[in-house]
C-alpha cells in the first residue's frame, strides 16, 4: 500500500499531464497540411472575449486590426468554442464566396443558428444537404425578390417608401430632440413588416416590437448560455415574442383568405401546399430573419449617414443641389418620386454608398469548410468556420485613401473590380442579399425627403463603437427642422 502523500503526487502528476495534453491539443488542432498562424487562446473560449471587446472608433474592429497586423490576413482563432479563420483578403473572400456548395455551405455561430432556427449539425459535423440548402435559399430568394426586387421597387413600392419618410420625418420635426437610430429602426421595422406581412403598428399590442429586435443582435455571436442575466437569454426572451408576433400574422391571415394580398406571408402559405420544407415554424423563423436583417441595416446606415450629413454641410448642399434640380424638372413639385428619378440621383447613391462602405454593419460573413481548403500554403480543415470580416475590406487603406473619412466623392473613381472584392454590405456570389435594391432606394428616398424640405441640428451624443457590431454609444440625438418654417 502506497503513503496516502505518494497516491497524491501520482495523482497530481496525472491530472497536469492529461491539462497538459488537452491544452496542446486545443491550441494544435488536427490538420492535414499547416494551419493559418495565429492563436486558439484558452480552452473551450478560445478567443472570444477579446473578439467582443468594444472599439471606440468607426474602424477596424480592434480584434481584427491587431491580428491582422500580427499574423497577416488570413489568421486563425477560436470563438464561442469553435474553430474559425479569420479573413480580409480580398482575393480569397471572393473566390470564397463563389464556392457555395462546392468548397464551402452557409454557416451559423451556434448562438445565432438558435436564435434563428436553423438546425445544427450532427453528432458527425454533417448538416443537411447541400442539394437541399440551396433549393431553399434559391426558392426564398425568388420570393424576396418578387417582394423587394427592382421591379417591385419600380411598380409601386417606392411611393410608399416616400410617404413613409414623409410621416416620420413630419413626426420627427414636432420633437425637441430624438434619437436617431431608435426613430429610424421604428420608422424601417413597421414599413418593411407591413409591406411583407400585413403587420400593422397601429394596432400592435407591442409597441417597442422594434426596440425587441434591436436586441438580437447583441447576442450575434455571444456564447450560447440561456441563463438569466446574459445577453443570450435576453436574446431568446425577446426572440419569443418577435416569434410569437409572426405567429400571430400567420393565424390571422389564415383565418382570413379572403384578404389575399400576394404579399410575402400569402406567397409562403400558398407554397406550404407544395413544400415540404416549409411549415409555420419555418415560415416564423424566415420572417423573424428577413425583419431582422431589413431593419438593422437600414437603421443604422441611416444613422450614420445622418451623422456625417450634419458635420459636412458641404455634402448636404451638393445634396440638395441634386434633388432641386429633380423637383423643378416635374410638372409638379409635389409628384411622388419615379424609378427614372430614383436611377438619376448620381450623387445621393455616392452618399448611399459610403455609408454603407463605413457602416460596415455585419460583423462578419460566416460559411463553413466541406471540404479541406487551401490557401497560401495554409490548410482550412473540413468543419472549420471562415469568419469574412466586410469592416476590414472597406476600411482597408490600401484600397480607399483615408478610409475613415466621410468622401462620398470617391465613388466617382471607384472600378467595379474595386467593388467586387472589396465593397461587401451585402455579401457576395449566390448568397448576396436580395434585399440590396432595397436597402438603397429606402435610403436615397428618405434623403430626397430629407434634405428637400428639413435642416438638422446635433443635439448630443454621437459616440461610434464596434464590438464588433456598430453601435452608437449613448445614443445620437438631433433636431429636426421644417426648412418651411424657420
């Protein structure tokens, strides 16, 4: 029989070598080639906390910038207990992004597979099949598209986006100050869910449905821990009523056929009779997203442009310069605007464009490795996550001169081999948002009304941050004045 003190020692030897041997593993992940330099950081969370940690700044998220610097631009970590490469090489993201259900499929952090009901993977890493993901995206797409697309933008939804813009802007002028990226999140929410959905805000229950949606973002790529008291479980509980809110549309207008509308919810229920992807916890989670990543876009490059527009007044003028010009070419200035106005606005879309290039508002553009890549001399393994940050292209100075400077001048110099690879707001290949059209005509719109009949006036605030999603610190508050009436 051994002393008690010798069993101990043994013991404790033991359990530093097993720590020992899961360390080294986990910071030496299996690889049929050599990995991308970087660092796995700590056992199961990796690197997380500094990825979340907030910049007080527009730029590069800090995470990403000192990596890159670091390890150069392609760069391997871990976050939220996944392995994942880090890219800003433009050349690699979009060759990557071209390689839909050949190289790489659609991928979710587990945090927002969950708040978006997207199914994980199996106990073997396998998901569904590729065949069957891209029949989905391709048959959503198409819907989108007969909603949002050009020539439902051209047909009649752009007066309705004007009117919109008129009433919250009216609206917004009676107050003595309001916030910016709350207005504007309201005003895009209950436009874009009433043309898709029927949603009316006027009846709703809820009246801070916004506000609710507002917070799933926080949870994008938090850890996935439903315990009270984290962003995640704030996230979910919030998400249950979001999702009870498409319950409730999808019931009503079942309940009533004869209000057929052909809008989006009508489109999915009539596809249920031939669908078999498609039942009402599809059909809610696919609304929740499309509301989600509508608003959130929107609102906050409406933010920021807005707060460009009030420190350069240069920018404003060169702006209202555009949009006289197509008013006095009307028979009447009071004329809704057309798709021909809409297509003439050079300089707005200039505008348009570089508050999306500095808005950068996702985080990243997540796909997973089917299959071993490589790249450089480097091997992206099977199951990995490639994390495409668009913050680090469109801020990337090798590409724009000062890139953090509001120029919306640039544009005219811009190639569309520029634009490809390195202008990003709405991803790329097949995956690309069908709702880029829109996104842009919302925003040339609102700044047609905007600038044509009121002036601003920075009230406070106006703190930018990312972690690694844009934020506005403490809010961005103006005034908004009827040029009619002052």
């Amino acid at each position: 029989m051994w002393p008690i003190g010798v069993l101990m020692y043994v013991v404790a030897l033991f359990v530093v070598g097993v720590t020992q041997y899961l360390v080294y593993r986990w910071r030496n992940p299996k690889c049929n080639g050599m990995l991308p330099p970087g660092s796995m950081g700590l056992p199961l969370v990796g690197e997380t906390l500094q990825f979340l940690v907030r910049g007080k700044s527009i730029d590069i998220p800090p995470f990403i910038k000192t990596r890159t610097q670091k390890y150069g631009q392609i760069f391997k970590t871990s976050l939220v207990g996944r392995p994942v490469v880090v890219s800003s090489d433009p050349d690699f993201n979009y060759y990557i992004l071209q390689q839909e259900g050949k190289l790489v499929e659609m991928w979710y952090m587990d945090s927002f597979a969950k708040l978006f009901g997207q199914s994980g993977s199996g106990k073997d890493g396998s998901s569904a099949s590729t065949t069957s993901i891209g029949h989905i995206h391709k048959y959503l797409r198409n819907l989108i598209l007969n909603q949002v697309g050009v020539e439902a933008l051209r047909e009649r939804i752009l007066p309705d986006m004007e009117e919109k813009s008129r009433k919250a802007l009216l609206d917004w002028s009676t107050q003595d100050s309001l916030d910016v990226k709350n207005a504007t999140s309201s005003m895009v929410f209950d436009f874009t869910a009433k043309h898709l959905f029927g949603y009316d805000p006027e009846k709703a229950k809820d009246k801070n449905m916004s506000e609710r949606f507002t917070y799933f973002l926080q949870g994008l790529m938090s850890f996935p821990l439903n315990i009270p008291g984290t962003a995640f479980h704030k996230c979910l509980e919030n998400q249950k009523m979001g999702l009870k809110l498409m319950k409730d549309l999808i019931d009503e207008r079942r309940a009533m056929p004869e209000t057929h509308r052909g809008d989006f919810i009508d489109q999915m229920i009539d596809g249920m009779k031939a669908e078999s992807f498609l039942s009402d916890d599809f059909v809610m989670y696919v609304m929740f997203g499309i509301l989600f990543a509508s608003f959130e876009t929107i609102s906050s490059t409406l933010t920021l442009a807005i707060m460009f527009l009030i420190e350069h007044p240069m920018v404003v003028k060169e702006l209202e310069r555009e949009h006289e010009e197509i008013l006095q070419n009307r028979e009447k200035r009071e004329d809704k605007v057309t798709w021909n106005e809409y297509k003439s606005m050079k300089y707005t879309m200039q505008v348009v464009n570089e508050s999306l290039r500095m808005a950068s508002v996702a985080p990243g553009i997540l796909r997973r490795a089917i299959q071993d890549i490589h790249i450089n001399g480097y091997t992206i393994p099977k199951g990995w996550t490639i994390l495409v940050v668009p913050s680090a292209l469109q801020l990337n100075p090798d590409t724009y001169e000062d890139p953090l400077a509001f120029n919306p001048s640039r544009w005219k110099d811009i190639g569309p081999s520029t634009v490809a690879k390195n202008f990003i707001p709405f991803g790329g290949g097949t995956r690309m948002c069908a709702g880029a059209e829109f996104t842009k005509a919302f925003m040339a719109v609102f700044l047609h009304v905007l600038v044509s009949n009121y002036r601003l006036e920075k009230v406070k605030g106006g703190e930018i941050t990312r972690s690694p999603v844009l934020g506005f610190g403490n809010g961005f508050y103006v005034k908004i004045y009827n040029k009619d009436r002052v």
